[in-house]
C-alpha cells in the first residue's frame, strides 16, 4: 500500500513540473525564435538596470518575490536567474527570493489570516499538519523535493497551523535549492543553446524528484513513536 502511494506521489510530482518546464522550454523560445531577444535577453535586462540606477535590483529583486507570494513559479524564477546571472548567482538568488516569499506568507498566514485560512483550506491542513507536525524539518524538506500542489498554498497551510517557522522556513530553502539549480543550469544553457547543460538539467531535476521519494518514503516508514516527537 505504501509502496503504491509513494508511485503515485511520485508520479504527482514528475506532473507537477511538466507545467514549469514547458514554460522555460516557451520562455527560451521566445526568445530565440520570435525575434524578441533584443527587448527581453539578458543584455536588455542590463540594460534596464542601469538605466533605473540604484533601485534596479531592488526593484527586480521585489518584483520576483511578490510573483512567488502568489504563486508565480519559483522554477520560472530560477530560470531567468540562470540566463540573466549564470548558474551560480542565478541559483542563489532565486532561491533567497523563494525562501523570502516562503517565511513572507507564512508570517502573513499565521499573524493576518489564520482564522480565514483554516475556513477556507480545512481539507489541506487535515492532510499537511499531521505529516508537518512531528518532523517538521524532514517532512518539509520531502515536500519541497517532491513538488506536489501548490507552492504558495503550502506555505500559507503552514503559517495557519502549529508548525514552527523557523524548520519550516530553513527546510524550505534548502529543499528549493535541487530545482533551482536545475533551472538556473537550463536558463543559462537556453541562453547558450548549450544541449549539454540542458542534458544536465534534466538529469538533475530526476535526481531531486527521486531523492525527495526516497526520504519522503523513509519518513512514511519511521515508527509512529518517532514521528510524533518533534
């Protein structure tokens, strides 16, 4: 029974990033076959930057938070990290802004809009707060691996319940780090027309998705006892 939930967990998850990936694969083609690299490349993004002077990244950078509190994707981000800054700086960008917008609507959801939370999503927290509650750290670093519903609902699910923020939040971060390095690699190497960095990408992205079952199965077959111990 396990063993049939976790394939179909997995299987959520694998749907689950098709939309994101198709998007980067539209975003790239876009920009490389529709003749409109020249306004919206990385060179024009520079360019827009300079010309807002000191606000430029702040702007961009609030920009991009705001997108995720409302659930712009955060592999979208990454991707547009990857092709504007490279890899390294693209990924650790992007994950600082998701992790900003993760503890944002989570503070939000917890200290604003608790009440109307548990009235309007009462069936997911039934099902998040007990996997949450007893290892918040490990359950929610599964669930970031294993990108399955909404981002931005998960975070708000979570600030109205009783999980502590601070293994919410730092789990968040460091689970979010597999994808967006992913796609930041797929934005640079769509940038590049790279087909290795592509290939790599890709190879990545299996990677998380399969390790994310792999704990997300190891949690499911801890001992009650264990599990309830926070």
């Amino acid at each position: 029974m396990r063993k049939a939930t976790s394939e179909k967990r997995l299987q959520a998850s694998l749907r689950g990033l098709l939309k994101p990936v198709l998007a980067c694969v539209v975003i790239a083609f876009i920009f490389k076959m529709a003749s409109l690299g020249e306004y919206a490349d990385p060179v024009a993004i520079e360019q827009w930057l300079t010309e807002q002077g000191a606000l430029g990244w702040p702007l961009l950078i609030l920009s991009g938070v705001l997108l995720m509190l409302v659930g712009f994707p955060r592999q979208i981000v990454a991707f547009i990290g990857g092709g504007l800054l490279g890899v390294t700086a693209g990924t650790l960008l992007s994950t600082g802004m998701a992790a900003i917008a993760c503890a944002t609507t989570f503070l939000m959801s917890r200290y604003f809009l608790q009440d109307w939370v548990k009235r309007r999503f009462p069936g997911v927290i039934a099902k998040l707060h007990p996997l949450l509650a007893g290892k918040p750290y490990t359950a929610t670093l599964a669930i970031r691996l294993l990108p399955i519903g909404s981002n931005a609902i998960t975070n708000i699910v979570a600030g109205a319940s009783t999980i502590r923020g601070r293994a919410f939040v730092s789990a968040s971060a460091l689970g979010y780090i597999p994808q967006m390095l992913t796609f930041a690699l797929m934005g640079q190497g769509m940038e590049q027309m790279s087909s290795w960095q592509i290939s790599v990408s890709l190879s990545l992205l299996v990677c998380s998705v399969l390790l994310g079952a792999h704990l997300y199965r190891w949690y499911q077959q801890q001992p009650a006892d264990s599990i309830s111990t926070p």
